[in-house]
C-alpha cells in the first residue's frame, strides 16, 4: 500500500511478471513431472500421492515466496502476513490429511507416504520457494548495482 497504484493501462504482466510466471510455472511443472517419472521408472508405489503433494506444496512455496514482490520472506519474518500464514498452514493440513487420513485415501486415491518418501516430497517441493528468492536477491543486487552506478 506504499507504492503508487499501477498505470491502468499497463499489462498485469508488467516490470517481468509475465517471465517470472513463466519460468515459476515450469519449474514447478518439471519438479511435479520428474517425480511422476522417477515413480514410474522405479514401480514406486506412493507416485501417484508423491506427484499430488508436490503439486500442492510447491504451490505453497511459491505463496510463501511472492509474499512480497522484492523482500525476502526471512528479512520480512515469516508473520509479517499472519492471514497468509494462515492459509497457507491450512491448506498443507489438508494436504496431509489427504494423504494420511484413511477416510479420505479412496476419495483422493492417495496412499499414506513413509517418512522418507514425505521428506523427498517436502524437499523437491522447497525447491520453487528458494529459486524466487534467489530471484529477488538477483533483483535487490542488480538494482542496489544499477544505483551505485548512477550515484
């Protein structure tokens, strides 16, 4: 709410938004993607439920992240947005319930994962949250750069 409003005129995917939707997207595509094959390539039983979690938690990643658009999520601390904390801690109770209530298996066709299968899960699925923060210190650097420069 500090920064002036957008020109009406310009694009919602202005100022790299539409790149980053891109390449974010992909990434999480490619993340989701090499579970399904890894499971497939090795029988694996749980693929199915590991490719579904993956899905939603890199989703989360990418909430987490986006949070704001140039602040780290660990400069800005992780309740700096209590709602969206809320929501995203919501919504990966629900995951996990999807994958571990016996009630909601047949519903979702997932399968309770073991511990080392939910592990590898939340791993590759960090995987989007930290590239956007790269990101966005890739940004802060180039930008803090760009007005040395100018000074």
């Amino acid at each position: 709410m500090s920064r002036p409003p957008r020109h009406p005129q310009e694009s919602i995917f202005a100022h790299g938004l539409g790149a980053h939707v891109l390449w974010v997207g992909l990434l999480m595509g490619r993340i989701v993607l090499f579970v399904q094959s890894w499971s497939l390539q090795t029988r694996h039983a749980h693929g199915q439920t590991m490719a579904f979690t993956v899905r939603c938690l890199t989703q989360l990643g990418n909430v987490l992240a986006i949070g704001s658009e140039k602040e780290s999520l660990f400069k800005m601390g992780e309740c700096s947005n209590k709602y969206l904390l809320g929501a995203v801690l919501f919504t990966f109770t629900l995951q996990m319930a999807t994958v571990y209530v016996p009630a909601l298996n047949p519903i979702f066709k997932t399968k309770p994962l073991p511990f080392n299968e939910l592990t590898f899960t939340l791993a590759l699925s960090s995987l989007v949250f930290f590239a956007v923060e790269i990101e966005k210190f890739m940004r802060r650097q180039k930008k803090a750069y760009h007005d040395a420069s100018l000074a």
